[in-house]
C-alpha cells in the first residue's frame, strides 16, 4: 500500500467530508433499522426477538499487515468476522458500525477502497451500515467494527448447550485459511528488496482466497433453519478446532471424541502441509480463521444434520470424565489441547 502522487490528503475533506464521502448513497434494507448514519446515534427496532451484538478491534501491524493485504480485502474481512460471530449465535446479522483511527500516511482513497470491501460486504450478507466513528491515530490504521443481529425468541444458540451424546458438526474445511497466511508469509519473504517481485499463487488459490477474503456461513444458519435444527451449542471457529471445541466443551461441561478420519480437509491444504513438512491434522486442528460453524446436535437429529450440505459430522460430545480427545487413525487417544493458530509457530 503506497500512498500515490494524485491522491487526495484527508485533511482536504476533514473529518465530517471524509464521513459523508465513504458513506454516500447507504440506504437501510433492514425493517429493524429505522434511521442509519446521520443521527447521534442509530434507531432500531426488535418486536419478539432476540438481538446479540458483538463486536472487534483490529489494529495495523497486530491483527493485520498492508504489506499484502489490500484494503478492499481488509474491509470485507473485518465485517465478515463479525458478521461470522452473530451466525454462530444462529442468528442473522442485520446493521453494523465501524470506527476508524486513521494515520497520516492514509489518503481517502486508500479509505475508499477499505469501504468498497465494507460495503460488498454489507451487500453480500445483507447488512445495513448504521454509524461509526471517525479519528486520527497516531500510528497506523486501527478499525472497529460492532455488528447486530436478531433471531426469533428463544433461537439463539450458545456455547454451553452441549449434551452427553451430541454430535460434533462443522461446516466446510479447516486449515486452508493458516496454510493461506504461510503462502502469503513465504512470498513476503521472498520478495523482501526485489520491487518488481511477482507473487506465485498457483494451485494456491483457495488457500489465499481462504486467508484474504473469509466468508460467514450465513448459509448454514439458514440451512439449519430450514432442516429444523436447532443446535444445542455453536460457535466459529477463529483460533482453531481444538481451541474451539474446548470452549463448548468448557462451558457445556461435557467432555468429547473428535475422529481424525472426519475432520474435513481441502486438497490444496493437504498439499501445503506436505510442501512445508508439517503435521496436517495439527494444522487442520490448530490452524485458525477459517470462519466455519462448528456446532452440537441431538443424536436424534442424526439423519437431517448428515442429508446438510457442506456439513460434517466429526465426533460426539461425552461425560465430562472422559475428557476431550482426538481419536487417531490408528485409533489412539491424544488430548486436545488448546494451542490457538498465534501459537502454532
Ligand atoms: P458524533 O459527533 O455524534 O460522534 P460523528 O460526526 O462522529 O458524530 O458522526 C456522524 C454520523 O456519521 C453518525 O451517524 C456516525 O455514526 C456516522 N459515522 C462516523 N464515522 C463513521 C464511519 N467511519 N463509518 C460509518 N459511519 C460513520
Ligand atoms: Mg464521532
């Protein structure tokens, strides 16, 4: 990210120009949001619902790095990942905020193009953008973005549901999205004092695709619904499949078996892990923002959870005293251990 001869310093349109610049033409889609931008504060409005909000802080240098994550891709992953966190509470996510720190070296366009991902975002999973705050920081580019979303009454599914006998279900793949940041990382280094390096991402592609741009499985929410599930716990896994199920297996009280042979994993990362000598079960179980739905279902709803697309079953919920586990191949019991993906190294 260099900032361009032509480009326009922010303190040309101030701060109020700079607002209304990135958010021209946002119009509400959602019935709950009855004024957006534009007021001292947002106005929603919930009849018979449950609304969950959460939200996230990203700074530059810590949760992300411009030397190759372009900004439209940075604004579409900082709403995705919250929008993520409101589908694993199997709700819809309906408006979110977001707030800038914003340092010198950023001109608005470089801004423009953080909006652009934010709102395709927006676009893509129907979420309207209500408000925000605007600053200077100091030192680099700081967003935080706080998302809402709402679900019937009584739909909102948690961490701590899981029962004895429950099935372990995820959605989608795991470790593509860390094996991606290892390809982004390998071609950084490798292009470290060489300005017309080009980066080679062949047969690579899902795996960056995986890293860069994230998606929420918005879609398993409303497949969930229509298949008439309603898990007993949920949550997304962003630091990794252990580390995951270790919290529903925390809060639930409950302990858990998770078979090596069922854990879903893409070629292409199978074929990272081998070109990088690493352990591809650790990475699939450690690797972490992959932004896939893992949830627990009654062993009753066995049949209606294995016809989901897209949907595994991978293991089952114990007793608590029999602690939480990864069944081998070769059929041996290794604890699982909660190593985020930050502590794979
Ligand atoms: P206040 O002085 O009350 O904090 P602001 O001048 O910061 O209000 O914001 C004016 C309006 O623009 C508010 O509706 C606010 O939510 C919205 N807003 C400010 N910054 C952003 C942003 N980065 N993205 C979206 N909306 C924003
Ligand atoms: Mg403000």
């Amino acid at each position: 990210m260099q900032p361009q001869e032509k480009e326009t310093e922010i303190s040309q349109l101030g701060e109020f120009g700079l607002i209304h610049h990135l958010t021209d033409g946002i119009e509400p889609k959602n019935s709950s949001t009855l004024k957006g931008i534009g007021d001292d504060a947002a106005i929603l409005t919930y009849p018979d619902t449950d609304v969950v909000v959460s939200t996230d802080l990203l700074l530059e240098g810590v949760h992300f790095d411009l030397t190759y994550v372009p900004l439209k891709h940075l604004g579409y992953k900082s709403a995705v990942v919250n929008i993520s966190d409101i589908c694993a509470m199997n709700a819809t996510p309906r408006q979110i905020t977001v707030s800038l720190g914003i340092s010198k070296r950023f001109t608005v366009e470089h801004m423009e193009q953080l909006y652009d991902g934010i709102r395709l975002a927006c676009q893509v999973y129907g979420v309207d953008l209500v408000g925000g705050d605007t600053t200077a920081s100091r030192q680099g580019l700081v967003i935080s973005v706080t998302v809402i979303g709402d679900a019937p009454r009584n739909m909102v599914v948690r961490r701590d549901g899981a029962h004895d006998t429950d099935l372990i279900c995820v959605s989608g793949d795991l470790g593509a999205a860390y094996m991606g940041l290892q390809v982004l990382e390998r071609e950084k280094a490798a292009s470290a004092g060489r300005p017309d390096f080009i980066p080679k991402f062949d047969g690579k592609e899902y795996l960056v695709e995986r890293q860069l741009k994230p998606e929420a499985r918005k879609d398993i929410v409303e497949a969930l619904a229509k298949a008439g599930i309603k898990p007993t716990s949920m949550i997304d896994v962003s630091d990794g499949l252990s580390s995951e199920l270790l919290h529903i297996c925390k809060a639930s009280n409950t302990g858990c078996r998770v078979y090596e042979d069922r854990i879903p994993i893409d070629y292409q990362t199978a074929v990272m892990a081998k070109e990088l000598n690493m352990n591809l079960v650790t990475a699939a179980l450690n690797g972490g923002e992959d932004y896939e739905l893992l949830f627990t279902v009654p062993l009753t709803d066995h049949e209606r959870v294995s016809s989901m697309k897209g949907v595994h079953v991978i293991g089952r919920i114990t007793r608590p005293e029999l602690g939480c586990a990864l069944v081998t191949r070769d059929d041996q019991e290794m604890p699982l251990q909660a190593q985020g993906w930050n502590h794979m190294a």
